[in-house]
C-alpha cells in the first residue's frame, strides 16, 4: 500500500481546501460550514518522484446534526492508526483554542510523526500570530494559506522528507474503477464496507450521510480495483444548498470516470423516478452496468425472476444488464457484483474484425431491411469497430436518415446476441459515405 499522509484537525480550519490545493484538483467538498466533510476523503499524490495517499477527514470534536459525530471520530481515529504521516492543521486566526489543545495531547501520544501547520497565514500581522502555537510542544509549525496558495509547496517538500524510506514494494494498482450510485440509504456505504473488511465509510441510518465521492481502493482474490462510494442521488427539488448540488455533481462526475457502474436498488421500495434518472445517467455515458437488488435478506413472496420482470418493466433501457440479489448487510453476493462489474469491462474492452461486423449487419439486413422511403432503398455500403469502451461501431451507408431508431435497436440486439459484448451499452453510428453525416440516435429502450 501507498504510504497514507493524513490531515486532521478540528472542524472549518482548512483541511478540505488544503487536500485540494496539495492535489491541484477540487476533491474534498469545501463550504465554510463546520463538519462538510464527514468520511475520510483521500487521494493518490505523486511528488518529487515519491507516491503517497493524502486523505482528508472530518473535523475532530464535530457537532452534527445528523447525529454521526461519533462516527466521525471513528474515522478519524482510524485514519490515525493507518497513517504513516500526520498532518495538524490549526487555524492562525483563532489562536490556540481548547480544542486545538486537546487535539494535540492526543497526537503527543502517538507514535508517528508530525507536521504542525499553521493554515490562513496571508499577512505578516497574521505571520506574528503563529509562535503562539510552539506551547502545544508539538515543535514549530509550518505557515501556509491553503486558500491562497501561500507556503504549499514548502508543505509538500516537508512531507516527501518525512515520509518513510521507499522501499519499492508499493503496489500503485488501481484496478478498475466501479462507481456505487444509487438512491440515498440504498446501502452503498454498507456494501463498501463489507467488501473492504472494515469501516472504511461512515454507515448510518440517516439518509444522506455521504457527501464526497469516496475512493477506497480493495484487493480480493489477488484482483485490485477502486470503488467509489458516491452520496445518495436526490430529486433535483429535493436538493437544498450548495453542498447538496456539489454531492450531486461529484456522483455524476464518478459516474463519468468509472469504468463500471454498481446500481443500487432498494428492494423495499418501489423502483421509481429517481431510479430511473440514475439508470439513465450511467446508461447516457455508455458505462458497462451491474444492477444491485439490495436488502433482498428483507424480501418475502417474490422470486428474482418476478423482480427483473417487475424492474425492466419500469425502467426498460438497462435490459441487457446483469442484475444481481444481494444483501450488503450480510455479504450475499456482493463480491459477484464485482467479478461482474470486472467481466463487463472486459466486454467494453473488446474489439471485433471488420469482416465478422460486415457479415453480421449483411445477414441482419438481409433478414429484416430497413423500410423503404420515397423509394429511396437503404444501402449498407461497409462496418467498422473504431473503438472500445463503449465499443463504437460505425456503419456506413447510403443515407443515415433511412435508419430509424427502431432499426437502429435491432441491429443493436443482433449484435448483443451474437458479439462477445452481450451485457454492455453499445454505441452504433450511422455515417453517410460521402455526405459525412451522422446519426447517432439515442440508447435503445
């Protein structure tokens, strides 16, 4: 594993803005309100030719309104127990406050190592402030402006000299990445921790416990892949302030750059709207797609096959996907869910000759032709696979037009049903040979 360089620190002195200032990118969610960030939210670093994991947490000695704060405290003190550098950031303005002190007793009797840093440092008055920390006997701290970008670059070099020796057996792997989404408290946090081993994310009964978009990269069977617990998706009306809108951006930016996605479903509810939205994002950026019935420990007089009746009578478009029965609360099935979610990316990664292509689309015409319009007959002049996930094929004709998306869609299941991609979205394009337009048309449903 990657050594893991932990920042903590009482709520609202910076540490979110300081991973995402360290990182370069915006990854932990940044509101001027204390306790945002709740599970432990890292990332992977690579500096001055060193490798590290920088992981974010919630502020120690939170109030929560949600009643998770003693959740919260277990993350952080698991991060401290997994971390081979500490990170103590305090908040220059506010000087030294009781809770920094506590804060400070408890690392004192930890044995890592430890960087004191001193964060909001944009002015010389402030600069003067900072020896005001030397009495929590923690050494002289670093000054910095996460903010503003101030001191950061000292940070990172310190951090590289205080990391442990390398000794070059660090796996970098990460796997494929699979995105859980789904309505909140469908159990996506549940299943994460069941397939880690451990309380790696925050599980709670209140609805909404996840705000970030957490990585957590797992090893089983000698197989590495990265799982992103996303926040539970809301109806768009139902999203209130901003740190609900950057939840709901984060799931769909997990969405966008996972190589497979784990749908979520409550069992006892019914599948509704908002199942449908979530299908229909994933299914609209074409990612390979495992259905999860989850909690099905909790259902009684329906059988798996009245579900996926019941299911793609709902919501039609994910047909072909692979549902799975599940309990994430009793570990029933969820490593199937990933073996699939494996096996589906294979899918997507797969690529087929020209020649098979061109028989299969002559064959299917041949059985069933477009209709025809205005007398005008639709030609199949040649196909072509140009790429892989999603797996694009291209067909060139005579006119796009003459293509309807019905037609469009049995192609589409011919293709599923002969080619080795039976259980993955495709993408089927229609190009005019000499007039070079498109039609692409929309998923089948």
């Amino acid at each position: 594993m990657l050594p893991l360089v932990a920042i903590v620190g009482r709520p609202n002195v910076g540490k979110s803005t300081l991973l995402n200032t360290l990182a370069g990118v915006r990854i932990a969610i940044v509101e001027e309100i204390a306790g945002v960030t709740r599970d432990r939210v890292s990332t992977r670093m690579e500096y001055l030719d060193r490798e590290f994991e920088l992981m974010d947490t919630g502020g120690i000695g939170m109030v929560d309104v949600a009643d998770i704060a003693e959740h919260v405290e277990e993350q952080i003190e698991n991060a401290l127990a997994e971390a081979d550098l500490i990170v103590f950031l305090v908040d220059v303005r506010d000087g030294v406050t009781a809770l920094d002190r506590q804060v400070a007793s408890t690392l004192r009797k930890l044995d890592r190592p430890l960087i004191l840093v001193a964060n909001k440092v944009e002015t010389e008055a402030l600069e003067a402030e900072a020896p005001e920390f030397l009495q929590m006997g923690l050494g002289e701290p670093m000054l910095v402006s996460a903010q503003n970008k101030i001191g950061t670059r000292d940070l990172l070099d310190r951090i590289v000299e205080e990391l442990p020796e390398d000794t070059g057996e660090t796996s970098t792997e990460e796997g494929i990445k699979i995105a859980l989404v789904g309505r909140m408290n469908a159990g996506k946090s549940t299943f994460v921790n069941r397939v880690a081993g451990t309380d790696r994310v925050i599980v709670s009964e209140h609805p909404g416990t996840t705000r970030d978009s957490v990585d957590v990269r797992i090893e089983v069977d000698g197989r590495v892949c990265t799982l992103i617990d996303t926040a539970g998706t809301r109806r768009r009306k139902a999203i209130s302030g901003t740190i609900d809108y950057l939840s709901q951006h984060r799931t769909e930016r997990s969405i966008r750059r996972a190589d497979a996605v784990l749908v979520l479903l409550d069992v006892t509810q019914e599948v509704g709207e908002l199942d449908k939205k979530i299908a229909d994002y994933s299914l609209a950026h074409y990612k390979p797609t495992v259905l999860v019935a989850n909690k099905w420990d909790l259902i009684e007089g329906t059988t798996p096959g009245e579900f996926t009746e019941y299911f793609q009578e709902k919501i039609p478009g994910l047909h072909y996907s692979p549902m799975v029965f599940a309990s994430a609360k009793e570990g029933t099935s969820v490593l199937q869910c990933l073996e699939l979610a494996e096996e589906l990316v294979g899918q997507a990664r797969m690529r087929v000759g020209t020649g098979e292509l061109n028989r299969l689309f002559r064959d299917a015409m041949e059985e069933r032709s477009p209709r025809v319009k205005k007398s005008k007959v639709p030609k199949l002049m040649y196909v072509s696979q140009t790429s892989i996930e999603p797996p694009t094929i291209v067909a060139f004709v005579n006119d796009p037009r003459l293509f309807k998306p019905d037609y469009r869609r049995f192609l589409e299941n011919r293709m599923r049903k002969i080619l080795p991609f039976p259980e993955i979205p495709l993408r089927l394009i229609f190009r005019a040979r000499r007039a070079g337009k498109d039609y692409t048309g929309k998923h089948s449903r």
